[in-house]
C-alpha cells in the first residue's frame, strides 16, 4: 500500500521596508557589522519598540492577494527565549491574533492541472541578529544589522502532497511578494526562506506525525529535503518505527536531513500579549488604500496575455511567473508578432539567463534592445538566424543591435539580381547535381539551398533563394 | 531666604532677580547632599562636576534673559532613568558598570527646561521593593529615623526630598512606588495617568503599570515639575497623543462641590489606628472647603495586590531577559558555555527579590499555568478598572490612605515577602486601572512619622488632584514638616 505524503509550509518573507519594523534603523544587506542599529534594536535598558507603519501595509497587501481575511485588530505578543543574537531575550511576533487570517493560493502543477492550497495565517515579526562564528577561534561574533527586520511569516495548511506541489506553492508565493513588491525574494541571502513540516500517511488516514526541516533557502533544497524526509519516515514506518515529532536541520552539502531538537526540548516560548505596544488596529479605509495601489497580480496577468497577446495558456503561465520578465516580455512585445516575441523571450532569453546563472534583474540585453532584433526580423533586414548570432553577441559583450548589422555586414541579401547571380554560380559549378535533381532527386534541394546560403555568408535572404532556386532548377529542364 | 525650604517658584524668582545664581544654588545643594547621604545613602552617584558645569550652562541661559519656571533648580533622578554619558544602575549589580549612551525622554526634558541634575537616586533593585532594602547600593534611610525604611522602589527619591538633598526629584511608581515612599518620607508625589509621562529610556519593570512622575515638598511643586515632564513621545507607543496638560494654572480652584469618594474597603482591618485617624482628620478639611463625602465601594481592591503579583512579575519575566551577560551587563567570570554564561550572570547578576520575581513571572507565563494565572490575572485586572469607572460616575476623586502604617522597621518585613508586597495594598489597584493618583502628608503617628494620604482619580485628572492636594496644603503644614538631621555638617 502506497504512502502519501502531506505537507504544510512556513515561509518567512523578509518586507522590503527602508527602516526596521521598530525602530528607524536601515535594513540595507551588507553593512558591516552592527553599524546600523540604535539603543531599541540593541534592546538597551529602556529603549522601546515603535510600530513602522509600511510594515503593516506590505503585511495588508499581501493578505488581499491571497484573497485573506484582513484582521483589524491584531495584537502583538512576546516570543520569550535566550539566545545571544536575539538581544532583548524575546521576539516581537504575533501569536493568537494575527494581521491576515485564512486566505487561499492557486498554484498550477506540472501536468498543468490548477489546485487551491489553504493559507492559515500570516503574521508580522522581527527578525534577529546573525552570530558569526568565523574569524572569531573560541568565541562568537554577534552582529545585530539584521535585528529588527520585518518578517511576514505566511502559514499554510498542509494541503501539498508531493515535493512538486510544494515547490510549486513556494514559486507561486515567491512570485506573489515580489509582484506585490513587498520582499525582495531574495533567497540566497535569507530574505524568502521556509520551512516545511512534512509527514507520512495511508491514503485517507489521519495526519502522521510530523517533522519540521528548518530554513529552507532555496526551491531545490526544498524538495530535496522533503524526498529525504518522504525515504525517511517511510524507512522507519515500514520497519515498525514511530516518527518522533521534532525540528531537523537540512544539510545541503550531503543532501539529508538531521535532527535538531525534539518536542520534549522544545522552548516553551511563553507567549503574552507585548505591553510596550498596543493592539494593532486600523479601519477600511487603510485596506482599500493598500487595495487601490496593488499591482496586477500573476493569474490576472496570465489571462491578459493569453487574451491580449493570443498566447498560449503554457506561454502565457511562464511569462507571467515573474513580474520581471512579464514587463520584459510587455516591452519587447510592442510592434512586434507576439507569438515571436514569446518564444524569444523563454527560449533564447530565459535559456541564456539560466546559462549564465543570472535572474531577469541582472539581465545584460534591456528589452528595447531584444524588441529592436526582433523588428529587423520582421522588417527583413536580418534573417532569424543572423538575429539569434546578434543575440549572442550583445548577451556577452553588449552593443547596439542596427549597428552591429552595419558594421559586420549582416544587412540580409533581399536583391533578386544578387540572389539570381549567386544561384547561377552554384547551378554552374555543380552540374552533377543538377543532373541528378532534374532526374528526380527532390531532395537536393536542400544541398542546393544550403550552398547558395554559405556562399551568401547566411545573409541571403532563405525565402527567396528558395523560390528562385526551385524555378531556375525547373528552368533548366526544360 | 532659607533655600532649602523654597518652593520652585520661590527659587525661580531668585534666580531671575540674581539674589542668588544656578551655580550657588547648586553648590548649597550639593554641599547638603555631601553632609546628610552618607547617613541616608539617598544618592548611587553624585554628579557634582557635572551638576555644577549644568548650573554654569543655566545661569548663562538666565542672564541671556531666557525665562523657564525650573531654569536653575537642582534636581535629582531616580537611578532607573538612563543619562546619557552617566551610570544607570537601577540600583543592580547587573547594571553596575552601564553607562548609558543616551538620555530618557523625561531626563531630556527636564534638561531641556533647565534643571541641574545632582545625581542618581538610590532604589529598590530594579523598583522591585518596597523599602529600598532590595538596592544592591544598600538600603536608605528614612530621614525621619534612620532605623526606619523610606519606602520603596523609589526610596531614594522620596529620601533626598524630605531632607532637602534636592528641591524635587523623580520617581517611577509601577504598584505605589512614589506614593508609598511619599506617603513614609512626608513628601509629596503624583503618580500620573499611564500614559502622561513617557516610559522612552526609563528602565521597564512591568511596562503596562509602570509610570514615571514627581516628587517634591508640595502639590505646587509637583504640578510644575508634571508640566515639564509629560507630553506625547513618539518613541513611546503607549505615550498618550493628549499627554501634555497644564497643571500649574488650575491649582487655587475652588473645592466647593468637589465630589470626594471614600472606599470602604480601604479603612479594613490592617489599617493602624493612627493613620486611619490622620487620613480622616484630612478628610475633614477637605470638606470644610466644600467637598461633598460620600462613602464608596472598591469591591474588587481585596484581589489586586495577587493580581498584580501575577501581572508585574510575568511582564517583568520578560523586561529583564535581556540583562544576560552577552552585552553590556555583568557577566560572570569563567563561564564554560553559554547555558552557564546566562545562568551564572543573572544569578550572580540579580539580587534575591529580583530573582523571585522573575521565577513568579515565568511561572505564570508557562503553558499548562498561562490560564490559570496570567489570564486569569487580567480578568481581575478588567474588574478593577470597572470598579473605578463606576465610582467615578459618582464622585470626582477618591481619597484614603496611602499605606496601612507609617515608616516600619529597616529588617522588619526583608524577610517576609507576603508581608512586604500588603505594603502596597491601598496603591496597587491605582496602577492596574492606570489612572492617576498621588501621596501627600496629611499629620504624624505619636512616634512622629509622616502619615500619608492618597488622592485618586479618573484617567488625565492629573489636575485636579493637584489642585486638591494644593488647597489641602493651603489649609495645613503637614508638608512644611522637616526631619532634625544629626549632621555636624549640615
Ligand atoms: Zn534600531
């Protein structure tokens, strides 16, 4: 009998807000060390927390996006436990009353089926410091830049049954705060990362008991970790064994997970309602405010493409899983065959950006740039394989698309004298060939083209050497 | 003019007409400072360099003809407020050597309007006490009997005011702590509505109770001294946007038609004969002005010391987490890892009291207990706050006792905590409800100590308790009594 697997995710969005969720500190990445922090991030004697208000909006935004109960009252409660880059001994978080209640998110599965996964909670907390415990021998560096960020952590049910469905979700999430623009999704360096509870049952059964894997910082560690996870508890299931309910750690280098600490150990956070801050709450008004200024979001925008543009559901589906490459795709797309302009941007685009490990971000050709290769196309200047060499050339080393034409000569050959002079060449010094063409071997065809385009250097243009040939070959047997 | 006996607008007149200078006034205080705190132990630093360098600063502002109502006039703070280049202890061996880097928004603005800082006041540890016998500087002295307690936390505060150390002082009053040691010391001391006085850089006992004000020789005094105190701090989200008030103005009202509530529960069993006479007698001057008695009910006050020792303590549970010896606090000597830095260093770190508190709170705060206590805690909490809402339909202030006795014993009730924490049993219920109240002296026991009387009332009547308090001075010198200091010295 078969296992099924069920899973739930915490993911930790860390809001790009310009200052700290308490105080007026930076949030920049990268400073050096606890150069930007003040007495209340350092939870000096007296100093107090201050609620940032943009935090609560991105928090709002995301709510309406995962179509979310908004809670207008929420309150703020300490999370109590020692640890030394955790400054004040507790953690401003949220426990019983959180700002965004139930919500759902769609994700589509490879097989292209769409399925709903429940969203529990999400919830506004600080993030803590870091400990740094290289080029400190015997001792541990505390450095306290990053206490004080705010975190979104967004809960869900534990509705994915397969690592691809969990990837999925964590795409489509991932997607979703960058769309809102309310976390830079970052995940090498800890701004989007999860953690997933995962658990083993008979089809139909109660929920198993679970295991945490913590601090999940990218796609593929995640559904390693819980394929590891899946093996392991069914190892243990099918020798007799009972999973024990704890937190492990996923080991990227050797691809397992390991525990951390099990329930019994687990800190009793002694959450209470924070008294430094009081409840959060906010009207209507301040929702429909963050309502009115939300970007379109993924699925909107899929179905505006497939419309306006005439993609395919597929095309459609990839373009718009980042809202960088949908505005990249939106600006390439103007006066040029949107079908065309499709299958450039996923094909030779994304395939370079993911050869050379780079997100749309750092992409080296700007859009403009593509749409311009892709009008000499349609207008017949360059035939679409000299465009996909000019696109390698400006992927690596830059340059203007009409003056790299120019310079190399790649204008294409569209004169038909031009075209008529080359076919009689190679009509010429061929005869063989042209004998056994007019004797019935159609196939040649193809020799003949491809001679006429080397001795064009590709610049011909390949309709009309066609056509011309096939008439000058038919003339010629007559 | 005896400068020890002037009111602040006494000295502030001085001052303006240069019958005597910022740097004088300074130096007569710090002298009395010099000659009385070693008996008394009143002050954990003095800051006479800094404190006369203030006075110069002030008299410079005064000549360039700059008028503020405390421009020149010494104080002192409460060793709880941080002071920014000056060590802050909060009276604990953790904060020993913590110098803070910034000031508290209520040292910042009594800087601001003028007044010299003379020192750090002596305290309960961390304000959890209430006879300043907790301090790991040592105990205070009460001036009226150097075997005697001041009250606490702020003991030091109430202390130095009674013996004319400083013309004013603040202090921090989390379950009575002004208004206890007010009531023990003879002086007077307004605890204001949660909210008036910003909690920024006032080291957090219990952060929903505690709440910073004055103590000084008169509700006069008190009301001047609140004006520069209060006011909405941004960097305190608890700080009321309405904060600031005007209190000086209104202190002469008349209290005729004042409606004066008087709990029954607060003249029970407990209560020494003594005082319960003296807060009587002052009952009567209140209505010999006019002010219409009418006995009340408190119903829920027999709950609120438990029910404060079940809030206070878990807030306090989680407030000094963060003394763990990893930063700026004391840390213990050759700590093998870091379970053994943080339990050796708050052990160490943290006195007896504080220690039981912080065992209470996380007691109460642990899951299978929350309920029973924490929750149940503030259910109680809601009852006492409905209490007073419902009195105040009725009445306009509340008048009692402040505390059950006068002055006890230094050693008497150190070792018996249940018998300690009743100390506070008539002041508690005011900071769990968060309105104002205060302390002012109103007669002495036969063995002659300070006998005090409570005035409490609806949320942001800060003034009209003082005003109350200033006609109830107008019409008697309890609050002109002094101690006799034995200093050769002074
Ligand atoms: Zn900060």
């Amino acid at each position: 009998m078969e296992w099924e697997v069920v899973i739930g995710l915490e993911v930790h969005a860390q809001l790009n807000t310009a200052s700290k969720i308490f105080c007026g500190c930076s949030t920049a990445f990268g400073a050096a060390p606890n150069t930007q922090t003040c007495p209340v991030c350092l939870a000096l004697p007296g100093a107090l927390p201050v609620l940032n208000a943009a935090a609560v909006d991105k928090a709002i935004a995301l709510g309406l996006a995962v179509n979310a109960q908004i809670n207008k009252r929420s309150v703020f409660a300490r999370k109590n436990y020692f640890y030394p880059d955790l400054p004040k001994g507790y953690q401003i978080s949220q426990y019983e009353l959180p700002i965004v209640g139930k919500g759902t998110l769609t994700i589509a599965l490879p097989d292209g089926r769409e399925k709903l996964v429940g969203i529990t909670r999400a919830h506004l907390e600080e993030d803590a410091g870091k400990s740094l415990h290289e080029a400190f021998s015997g001792q541990t560096g505390i450095d306290l830049n990053r206490a004080g960020t705010p975190l979104l952590e967004i809960v869900s049910e534990p509705d994915m049954r397969s690592p691809a469905e969990a990837v999925a979700y964590l795409k489509k999430l991932h997607a979703l705060v960058r769309y809102l623009d309310v976390c830079d999704g970052n995940m090498q360096e800890g701004s989007f990362r999860c953690d997933a509870n995962v658990s083993l049952r008979r089809p139909g059964a109660p929920f198993g008991t679970r295991a945490e894997v913590k601090n999940l910082n990218s796609f593929r560690f995640l559904e390693k970790a819980i394929e590891y996870e899946m093996e392991r508890q069914q190892d243990i299931l099918e020798s007799g064994g009972k999973i024990v309910q704890e937190t492990r750690l996923f080991d990227a280098n050797k691809g397992e997970t390991r525990s951390m600490r099990s329930k019994e150990e687990a800190n009793d956070y002694r959450y209470f309602p924070d008294p430094d801050l009081l409840p959060l709450v906010f009207d209507e008004a301040r929702i429909g405010a963050v309502r009115a200024a939300l970007p379109e979001l993924p699925d909107a925008k899929r179905d505006r493409f497939m419309q306006q543009y005439g993609l395919p559901a597929y095309d459609a589906g990839v373009l718009t899983a980042s809202r960088a490459v949908a505005d990249y795709y939106e600006t390439v797309a103007v006066g040029v065959d949107a079908k065309m302009a499709a299958n450039w941007v996923m094909g030779d685009l994304l395939g370079a950006l993911n050869k050379a490990g780079l997100e749309m971000e750092g992409c080296p050709v700007a859009a403009e740039k593509l749409r311009i290769l892709l009008q000499r196309i349609g207008d017949q200047t360059i035939s679409g394989k000299i465009a996909k060499d000019i696109f390698e050339l400006i992927f690596a080393e830059g340059g203007e698309v009409d003056a790299i034409i120019d310079s190399r000569g790649l204008r294409q050959i569209t004169d038909s004298g031009a075209i008529a002079g080359l076919i009689d060449e190679i009509i010429a010094a061929n005869p063989q060939q042209v004998a056994d063409y007019r004797g019935g071997k159609d196939k040649l065809l193809a020799f003949f083209v491809g001679q006429v385009m080397k001795a064009s250097k590709g610049k011909a243009n390949p309709d009309q050497v066609n056509a011309s040939l096939r008439e000058k070959l038919k003339a010629g047997s007559q | 003019m005896d400068l020890s006996e002037a009111s602040l607008r006494e000295l502030r007149d001085a001052l303006r007409s240069r019958r005597v200078s910022a740097r004088e006034l300074a130096r007569f205080y710090l002298d009395r400072v010099a000659a009385h705190n070693p008996a008394l132990n009143a002050f954990i630093t003095i800051t006479e360099a800094e404190a006369l360098a203030a006075a110069t600063a002030a008299d410079g502002r005064l000549a360039a003809g700059e008028e503020g109502a405390l421009l020149g006039i010494p104080m002192a703070h409460k060793d709880i407020f941080c002071t920014e280049g000056v060590r802050t202890t909060c009276a604990s061996r953790m904060l020993e050597q913590f110098i803070a880097p910034y000031n508290a928004t209520v040292v910042e603005r009594l800087r601001a309007a003028g007044m010299v800082m003379l020192g750090k006041l002596n305290m309960d540890e961390f304000a959890m006490g209430s006879s300043n016998e907790t301090s790991h500087f040592g105990a205070v002295r009460n001036p009226w009997d150097l075997q005697r307690v001041p009250g606490g936390s702020s003991g030091g505060s109430a202390a130095a005011v009674a013996a004319r150390l400083v013309p004013a002082a603040t202090g921090t009053d989390t379950g009575g702590s002004i208004r206890q040691p007010a009531a023990l010391c003879g002086v007077t001391g307004i605890k204001p509505t949660y909210g008036r006085v910003s909690r920024y850089g006032m080291i957090a006992f219990a952060s929903s109770l505690d709440q910073g004000g004055p103590l000084a020789k008169t509700a006069e005094d008190c009301a001047l001294l609140l004006e520069a105190m209060a006011g909405h701090d941004p960097r305190d989200a608890t700080s009321h946007p309405e904060a600031a008030g005007t209190f000086a103005a209104t202190l002469d009202a008349p209290l005729k038609g004042l409606r004066v509530g008087v709990p029954e529960e607060f003249f029970g069993a407990g209560l020494d004969p003594e005082v319960a006479a003296a807060v009587e007698a002052g009952i009567r001057i209140l209505a010999a002005q006019g002010a219409v008695i009418k006995p009340i009910h408190l119903s829920n006050n027999a709950h609120a010391v438990s029910t404060y020792y079940v809030l206070a303590p878990a807030e306090a549970s989680s407030n000094l987490a963060r003394f763990d010896g990893v930063r700026y606090t004391y840390r213990a000597a050759g700590v093998e890892d870091l379970t053994d830095l943080y339990q050796r260093s708050r052990y160490e770190g943290f006195g007896a009291e504080v220690r039981r508190r912080i065992l209470i709170g996380t007691y109460v705060l642990s899951a299978g207990y929350y309920d029973a206590y924490y929750l149940k805690a503030q259910q109680v909490r809601s009852l006492i706050r409905e209490d007073f809402r419902q009195a105040f339909a009725e009445v306009d202030v509340i008048v009692g006792p402040t505390t059950p006795t006068a002055a006890f014993a230094l050693g008497d009730k150190a070792q018996d905590p249940v018998a300690m924490y009743l100390a506070d049993i008539y002041t508690i219920a005011v900071n769990l409800a968060g309105i104002p109240a205060m302390s002012i002296p109103c007669g002495f026991t036969a063995g002659g100590l300070p006998i005090g009387m409570q005035l409490m009332g609806n949320y942001f009547t800060d003034g009209l308790l003082l005003n109350v308090a200033h006609r109830f001075q107008q019409e008697t010198d309890w609050h002109r009594q002094r101690p006799a200091l034995a200093s050769a010295k002074g």
